[in-house]
C-alpha cells in the first residue's frame, strides 16, 4: 500500500524555478538571461486567462504588448466572422505574439482568439519602459533579441513573396 504522504512532500523537491520563468526561459525574446534576469522579468509580468473562443484582442485596438502562451492556444486572424475570416496563425504553447507593439503606438494589425482554455503572460510597454529605468543592460538584451527576430520574420516573409511571385509567372 503507498503512503499519499511522500509523493505529495516531495514534489516540489529541488524544483526552484516557478512555472513563468520556465515559460519564459523558451521564448527567444529572452535568450541569454541569467537566473537573476529572469527573477526580475518575473516581477514584471501579468498573468491573464481566457476562456475558449474570447477575443485576447480585436484588430484596430490599442497595441499594450506582447503575450506569451503558457497553456492552450490561440489564432491570429483577419476578418470579423467566420465567413470572411482568414486565420495567419494557430499558435501554441511556448510561442508568443503581439511583440510589434512593444515598439510603437500603432493598433494591432490583427485579432488574436484563444482557440481553448488559455493562460497568458503578458509584457507591456510600460514594464518595458520601467526595466529601461531600473536595468538597462535587461532592457538592452530584450530589445536585441527582438530585433532578430523580426529580422528573421521578415526574411521569411521577403522569401515566401519571392516564391509566391514565381509560382504566378
């Protein structure tokens, strides 16, 4: 017979991390940090929930920043209703979106929809402006990595037109 009194005490045994920094820890944004970066990002964050198919935001609304999946998933989308809906992107857990936002004051571009039960972190410019105040150097790195990123995006995007230009010739 098990005793439901050891497996219970040692759960959590030599686990340190919560679970937003090991959520965080897989997004690209926040490469190269270390342990103490990471706490202090923690801080930061918000935590938000939605309940299947509610809207996490509508395109033309305020951009506020950049949300990360810890559980579920969501879709980027264009249109306003199923009929004339095109979906940009089914996105998991681990992946993040919304990071254009944290650069400028322009509306989003798209509607984003949790496709399930999901649990968001969110990073907003006024913590990214508050970090720039107190740690610079995290700020920076943030701010680095981003631009790769969006570099990358934009190759990629660059390619497929490429492509899609030669499949129409």
């Amino acid at each position: 017979m098990r005793n439901g009194l050891w497996p219970n005490l040692f759960k959590k045994w030599n686990n340190k991390e919560s679970e937003t920094i090991h959520t965080l820890k897989l997004i690209p944004v926040f490469k190269n940090f270390t342990t103490k970066e990471f706490l202090e990002l923690e801080k930061l964050v918000h935590h938000r929930t939605y309940i299947e198919n509610e809207f996490i935001f509508k395109n033309n609304a305020p951009g506020e920043g950049m949300y990360i999946i810890m559980k579920g998933s969501i879709k980027i989308s264009l249109g306003s209703n199923n009929k004339n809906e095109k979906i940009l992107a089914n996105l998991q857990e681990g992946d993040f979106f919304g990071e254009l936002a944290l650069f400028d004051d322009e509306p989003r571009s798209a509607n984003a929809i949790s496709l399930s039960e999901t649990k968001l972190i969110g990073f907003f410019t006024p913590d990214l402006l508050a970090l720039k105040e107190r740690n610079p150097i995290i700020t920076n790195k943030i701010l680095f990595n981003l631009g790769q990123i969006l570099g990358e995006r934009l190759r990629k995007t660059n390619s497929l037109l490429i492509e899609e230009q030669k499949n129409d010739k």
